[in-house]
C-alpha cells in the first residue's frame, strides 16, 4: 500500500491510496508533554507511573519528554519506547475493530 505522509507536531498524517485518512501519534524524546496529553489523555499513566505526577502543571504544557525526564531522573527513550508501543497497539486495535466490522 502506498502512503501519503505529512508531519504535523506529533502526530503523522497518513492517507492511503484509497483515500482514507487516519492519524497515528508518533513520540520523540522532542514531543511537548501538553501535545500529547491533548492527543489522548490515556497516557497519563505512563507518566505516572515514572513518577511524573505533575501533568497539570504549567511547565507541561511546553515541557518535551527529554526536558521532564531529565529533571525526574528517567530515561526518555524508555518512555518513548514505551507510548509508541502503546499507540501502535491502539492502531492495531482500532484497525481489527474496523476489519471485523467490515466483514459483518
């Protein structure tokens, strides 16, 4: 399948040859925690679990993930690793969701 791709912030714009769009949220170390968080608020965990508690606070809202992990002590590419993973399986997920209800 071939692939139209644009950059948009964080987010990667992607049309097929068919024409149907979609977007599938791409993390870097370089991605603003507050992009993120208004792209799917789910991700709030991953966060907290490193112990980054502070989500709400003004710096967020410009903060990368590099910036927050290096103030916190974590590794970002562990994290990054980890919200891609987390968006790559909610694209499967959505994408099986669509296949079984094309087939019905």
């Amino acid at each position: 399948m071939e692939l139209w791709v644009r950059e948009f912030f964080s987010l990667t714009h992607i049309i097929d040859i068919t024409g149907k769009e979609g977007y599938i949220m791409v993390v870097t170390k370089d991605t603003i925690i507050n992009d993120l968080l208004e792209e799917d608020m789910d991700v709030a965990p991953f966060f907290f679990d490193i112990g980054m508690y502070c989500l709400g606070c003004g710096a967020s809202m410009f903060e990368t993930i590099e910036e927050a992990c290096m103030v916190h002590g974590t590794d970002p590419e562990d994290l990054v690793d980890d919200l891609n993973d987390y968006f790559r399986k909610k694209e499967e997920e959505k994408k099986g969701l669509a296949d079984a209800a094309a087939e019905t």
